[in-house]
C-alpha cells in the first residue's frame, strides 16, 4: 500500500514481473442522495518494463472503458442479488 485515506482512498503498487510496474488507486466518493451510494473512480498508472510489454500495456489502455464496465455490471448484478 502506497496511500491511504480509510473510508475514502486507497492506493498500492501493482507489478508483473518483467512487464509492467506501477499504482493502482481507488478513491470513493458520496452519490445519491443522502450518500446512500458512491461513485467510484479507479486509476491506474502504469509502465511497461519492455519493449516487448508496450503493445499489451496499450491493448490494456484500450480497453479499460469495458474493464470498468464489466466491474460495473458484476457490482450491480450482486447488489440485485437477493439475500
């Protein structure tokens, strides 16, 4: 863990060897009303350790607007989940 503020952020060091290095932050904010919710904003910096490891990081990049909409969907799908 690289930082944190509890209840609100967090940030940690995310590495895979020989490929890409760097920090991972989740920060949360009240929504809705009465801030029975949180909006939530994750953001990743990166740096690939490779020329070989560019072209995944991009892909990754690319990508990243259906990574965090698959998360979505998967929250809200549990949080319809009865009991």
């Amino acid at each position: 863990m690289t930082g944190r503020q509890p209840g609100r952020r967090i940030s940690y060091t995310s590495t895979t060897p020989g490929d890409r290095a760097g920090t991972v932050t989740v920060e949360l904010s009240p929504a809705g009303r009465d801030g029975e919710a949180s909006d939530v904003e994750v953001t990743y910096q990166l740096t690939a350790l490779s020329a070989a490891a560019c072209d995944g990081l991009r892909e990754f990049a690319d990508g990243y607007p259906a990574y965090l909409r698959s998360w979505q969907d998967a929250i809200s799908a549990w949080l319809l989940t009865p009991g």
